[in-house]
C-alpha cells in the first residue's frame, strides 16, 4: 500500500516517498492507517466539491502527523512558539491539530497555509471554514475506518452536501463530550453555533 500513496511535490519540499516515511515513523500502524483512509476520502470529498483532489488528499494524510507526539513537547511548543496560552487548559486531543500545524511546518517543510489552516481546525473547526478546512474535518470523521453508531448517515449527509456533513459532526461530537462531561473549546461551540444549528 505505500507504494500506491504519492503527493504533487508542489505543496511540499519533500518526495512522496520522504514524506510518507517522516509520516509512518511518527505514529503506530493503526494511525497511519487512519491517515490513509483520511486521504483517500479528503480526495473523493474534494472531487464532489470541485477543490484540488491532491491538494486535499495531502492534508488529509498529514492531518494527525502530531497525534501521538509527548505532551512535553507539545506544552514546550505552546509555551515557547507564540501559541494562546489558554491551550494549555486543554489536551492533545485539540493540540494535534492547532499546534500540530508548527510540527508539520518544522519537520515536513509544508508552509502552504491552507492546507496548514485545515490541520489547525480539523480538532476544533471554526465560524469561518475553507473548503479544504471541511473537507478535512469531515473526511477525518468519515474516513472508512471508523465504526460507531451514525458513522452511515454521517457519510450520506457529507457526501451529499459538504456543510450539512460539518453540521453533524459538530452536533454528534458537542453531544458526546456533553454525554461525557468534557470541556468544550470555544470555537467548536461557536462553530455549532453556525454550521449545526437548524434554520
């Protein structure tokens, strides 16, 4: 299968066959699997929504490069590259993404800001999404891989109607950290606000 995944070297420094070695060598197989099926379905997302299929199959593939990175060295990036210290309030579960976007930057050389933006909001979304930003929210949600009660109708609303596919992540995920009691970051409730709730 690693053959099989290539990238135009327009959006980053490295070769395809660099980046998915940098990309397999900071996670398990699991994780890297999950970024296949992220980019896999980022590009069937992109083709429906007439984006740049390999611009989005790229950022759907780095999109948890940072995933399994120490929360030291998280907490030592947002102390000390210009981050909100409000993050630290939060977890890696947000981290991967916002500040996962300075790991990508450092260690795969890609500065292209769009597709770093949708790796910033993949964890949060936001009131203002790109169509690479929701094509990489949704495709992270849907990717073939998951399995979990409403994962179907989650891929018949997104492929059918991008927004739509935005609006029920944010309720399904705000539902189950309410259900679990967890802290809820303030974009994502204000991205609720906008993408989720009915008209």
């Amino acid at each position: 299968m690693q053959q099989e995944i290539t990238f135009k070297e327009t959006f980053s420094p490295l070769t395809s066959d660099e980046l998915v070695a940098k990309e397999k060598a900071n996670m398990d197989e699991k994780r890297f699997k999950h970024c296949i099926g992220v980019s896999e379905t980022s590009r069937k997302l992109a083709r429906l929504n007439n984006y740049d299929e390999d611009k989005a199959a790229l950022a759907g593939f780095i999109h948890d490069y940072a995933k399994q990175i120490s929360n030291e060295r998280f907490i030592e990036a947002i102390k000390t590259q210009g981050f909100d210290q409000d993050l630290l309030n939060y977890n890696r579960a947000i981290w991967h993404g916002i500040v996962g976007t300075y790991f990508i930057k450092k260690e795969l050389g890609i500065t292209d800001k769009e597709i770093l933006t949708a790796i910033w909001r993949h964890t949060t979304a936001d009131v203002e999404m790109t169509t690479l930003d929701k094509i990489v929210f949704v495709a992270d949600f849907i990717e073939p891989g998951r399995d979990f009660p409403g994962v179907d109708e989650a891929r018949k609303v997104a492929f059918n109607n991008l927004d739509d596919g935005v609006g029920f992540e944010l309720a399904h995920t705000l539902d189950f950290l309410v259900t679990n009691r967890q802290k809820i970051y303030p974009k994502t409730f204000d991205a609720y606000n906008v993408w989720s709730v009915k008209k």
